[in-house]
C-alpha cells in the first residue's frame, strides 16, 4: 500500500487546516467569551491601585452588589428587573433581566478597605487599592561615607 | 486687522474642519413593549448623560441616539471590554404614533421613550346598549 507515502502530506494538510482553525477561533475567541457577559468591564493599574469599569445601565445601589474575597478577587453581582406586568406584548427583548454576578481575578491583593465605587447614568467606576506589599517600594540608596 | 481683511483676494472662506471623530457607534440593546396604548422603548445606555441624548420622530421613524461620556481613566490597560462611543439606533414603527405626545427620560443610563398610540389607533370599548 502506498497510503503510508501519501498519509504524512495528508497529515501536513490537516495540521495546517487545524493551525488555520485555531487562529480563526483565537481572533474571535475574545468577542464570543463575551457573549452573554455582563457587566462588560474595563480593567486599568497604575502602581498604587486597580481600576474597575463596568457597564451596568438601569442598576441602582439597591441592586448591585460588590465583595471582595481571596484578597484578588472582585465579584460584582446583582439583579437587573424587568418592567413586565403581563399587561403588554413585547416585539424586542434584548435588555437582559435576571440574576448576574461577575468575578474579577486581579493580579494582585487590594486592601479590601479602601475600594471605593461611585455609580452613575448606569457606569460603575471601582478604584481598588493595592495591598500595601503589592505596591513598589522605593528603596533609598544610601552614598557610601 | 483679521485674516480675513488682509488677504483680500480671498473669497472663499474654508471653515475650521471640526476634530473628526473617531469614535465607536454602538447598536444599544433595547426592549420594545406594547402596551394597549402606548408604545414603550427602552434603550441601554450606560454612561450617556440626557444633554447628549436625541429621540427623533419622522414619518413613523424613531431614532435615538447617545454620547457615551467616560471619564479616561489613568493606569495601563489590562482588561478592555468597551470604549467609549456613540449609541445609535433607528426604528420604522408602523403604528399610527401621536407624534406631538411622546416622550423620554434617561434614568440610570437607561432611556425610556414613550409613543402613544393616535387616539385612531387606540383600542375602544363599545357598550353594547340594551334595548
């Protein structure tokens, strides 16, 4: 049988169509992980602190609530309420209704203590403090007498 | 002396271009209710505050329309979900729509407009009379 001779370039083929597959799916794969995610967040660090976007249109205080747990972890969590009272007929439900909670893994430890959040026109904007042994230390260098 | 005056032989006048913008146009989720009298619209929009909102009605099409206004925040980017941008969307409602009575508020970054029905459009009762 000669199939042994023509196998490995079939091989090749496949590898390389699976090579293809893959890279279509990675530049996708950060938009379709998305799909469904709520709140969309935005992340930002400078040396002393964490900051936390999120998008989180139609929520009040009363219906939002943010922990801090493992000492890295943010979850934001909630219910978004829908004004249906089975009176009307709806021809667009996009606006997602329900129970949603979101852990944030941050690289890390903040000082549970100091976050702070401000909510407003439905934008959530979190500053979390880094622990004091995550942020850089300056070590004075002291000139030799 | 202005510009304009000195260089005398200049009659056209080219107006500052205004800063493009290179913003992102987002298509907002929204929820449309019927109700026996109104219609109801409700578009997410986070971070839009109601200056920058339009609501246009015109020959049974609705737009609206929003600027998403972020605070750029300092820090380097790690996580980046959204950027700021623009929320647009249109709508041909086919119902008869009292154009003069509609209203909006944004509340929460959520706009909610409401469309009543022409009077033409809205249900009636008829009593039926005995005789």
């Amino acid at each position: 049988m000669n199939t042994s001779r023509l196998l490995p370039s079939l091989w090749a083929s496949f590898d390389r169509l699976h090579g293809e597959m893959d890279r279509l799916l990675e530049g996708w794969g950060s938009d379709l992980s998305l799909v469904g995610a709520f709140p969309l967040v935005n992340v930002r660090e400078n040396a002393d602190a964490f900051f936390v976007e999120a998008e989180v249109p139609g929520l009040t205080q009363e219906n939002l609530q943010i922990s801090v747990t493992h000492r890295n972890q943010v979850t934001l969590q909630g219910e978004r309420h829908t004004n249906d009272n089975g009176s009307g007929r709806w021809h667009r439900r996009e606006r997602g209704f329900g129970r949603f909670q979101r852990v944030l893994q941050l690289p890390a430890p903040i000082d549970a203590d100091k976050v702070e959040a401000k909510l407003e026109n439905g934008l959530l904007q979190l500053r979390l403090p880094k622990a004091e042994e995550a942020r850089p230390r300056r070590i004075a260098v002291k000139a030799a007498e | 002396m202005s510009e304009l005056t000195k260089n005398n032989s200049t009659s056209v006048v080219e107006k500052p271009t205004p800063v493009p913008t290179r913003r992102a146009v987002y298509t907002p989720q929204v929820d449309i209710l019927e109700l026996p009298n109104e219609l109801v619209l409700l578009v997410d929009m986070p971070g839009v505050v109601a200056d920058s909102v339009e609501v246009q009605f015109e020959r049974g099409e609705l737009t609206v329309r929003g600027q998403q206004r972020v605070q750029p925040l300092d820090g380097k980017l790690l996580v980046q979900e959204f950027e700021p941008g623009d929320f647009y969307r249109a709508f041909l409602i086919s119902q008869e729509i009292a154009a003069d009575q509609i209203s909006a508020e944004l509340k929460h970054g959520v706009l909610t407009v409401h469309l009543p029905k022409s009077a033409a459009a809205q249900p009636r009762r008829i009593t039926v009379k005995t005789s």
